[in-house]
C-alpha cells in the first residue's frame, strides 16, 4: 500500500515513519510513505504558498494553486482511491473506517495547516475528510501519522501476530478485554485464575465478557450502535 502526503512541514513527520511497525512495514515493502514538500510547488518568489482570505478575517488560507499542481503531479504516476484532507469537520476516523483503507492501493492525505484550505480544492481533489477528534491543531500532520499508523497495522503481515488486529479496541464496536503479563503475583495482584487454567474456550469466553462489560462502563454508545 502506497502513502502520498502532501505537507508544509515534511521534517514534522519523517522521523515517526522510520521507528517501530511503520518502520518493518516499509522495510517489508508492504507499505511505502512518502512525502511531498508543498512549499516546492509555490508559485512565487518567496516560496509561500498561503494568501489572505477573501472577505477579510484573521488567518491565512491555502491557496488552490500549489495544492492543485502537486495534486496532478502526483496522479500522472498512478491512480489513487482516496484523496484524503485532513480536517477538524471531516468523518471522525473510526477502526471501520481505517480497516476500510487497509485494503486500498493508493491513498494521498493533504495535511491542512493555517485557517484551512481554499474550499475549491475540497470541492474538486478531494474524495475524504477525515477528522481525529472535535478539536484543533496547528497543522494536519498529526492526524495524517495517526491516519497512517492505524491503516498500516492492519495491512496483512504487517503484525508478526497476525491475530492481533482482530482483538483491538473497537473491532466489532467492543472495547478490548484486560491484558496481563509475568510475574503471576505482584505486590499480592494475582493475575484472574481462569488466565492460567489452560481453557481456551473458557478463557475466550471470559475475554468476551470483560470486553462487553467495560465497553458497557466506559463507552456504552459503541453498544447502543449495534
């Protein structure tokens, strides 16, 4: 699967692709990220790529001719599925969405920055908006890695346990059951019995339980979606 953001600050986000998961994916070859400078495709001599708003107001605005010129550069190489643009009223990013993503080819993410982007590019580039949560960053870059690192993990052979996925929070609208490790015993905390017993069966069964029960405690909407 093949990544193209489009960002003001490549620098912001290069480093986060080259640790951990997103790392052995791409050393997989079973994800490539690749970032695309959107001051390089500034139309002045001063490299910016940003005006003043029409109709007066603080802030600055995207212009659509950059975006617009490193958008079709990109779409001579290949087609994409999804145009994505990072927004604060964009579909809120859920697990469903991002398994959805994991099995496209092509996907390119415009990281909004400033008051936001000039409305015609979200008009006639872009196919998603997607938002990380009701507030406001400075720049989309974060929601893009955060985009990113949710697809990339479910891209088959990305986790060495290819089970893992499956039982994350939020697969099948369910929050995901406590986890516990070595030593049994901690400061007199004893690890649930039926952990130990060698039951599968009883054991999936009691994580399904603890799933239900702290998916009806801490986020009973994900229930009443059902």
């Amino acid at each position: 699967m093949r990544f193209d953001i489009i960002t003001l600050f490549p620098n912001m986000l290069s480093s986060f692709f080259q640790e951990s998961i997103l790392k052995r994916a791409q050393n997989k070859q079973l994800a490539e990220i690749h970032l695309h400078d959107l001051h390089d495709y500034s139309q002045n001599n001063y490299g910016s790529v940003d005006d003043y708003a029409y109709g007066g107001g603080a802030g600055m605005v995207i212009g659509i001719e950059p975006v617009a010129l490193c958008i079709d550069d990109l779409k001579k190489e290949r087609s994409y599925d999804e145009i994505i643009y990072t927004a604060p009223d964009g579909e809120l990013l859920s697990q469903q969405r991002s398994n959805c993503l994991s099995m496209l080819n092509n996907v390119m993410i415009l990281c909004g920055h400033y008051k936001g982007i000039d409305e015609r590019i979200r008009e006639h580039f872009i196919t998603l908006e997607i938002s990380i949560g009701d507030y406001v960053l400075t720049g989309g870059e974060l929601a893009a890695a955060v985009i990113v690192d949710s697809v990339t993990r479910l891209i088959p052979g990305v986790l060495n346990d290819e089970t893992s996925a499956l039982s994350d929070s939020f697969q099948n609208n369910l929050i995901s059951p406590p986890a516990y490790t070595r030593p049994m015993e901690f400061r007199g905390w004893k690890v649930p019995d039926i952990l130990l017993s060698g039951n599968h069966e009883k054991i999936e069964q009691w994580r399904y339980e603890q799933s239900v029960q702290r998916t009806r405690q801490r986020r009973p909407n994900l229930l009443n979606d059902n």
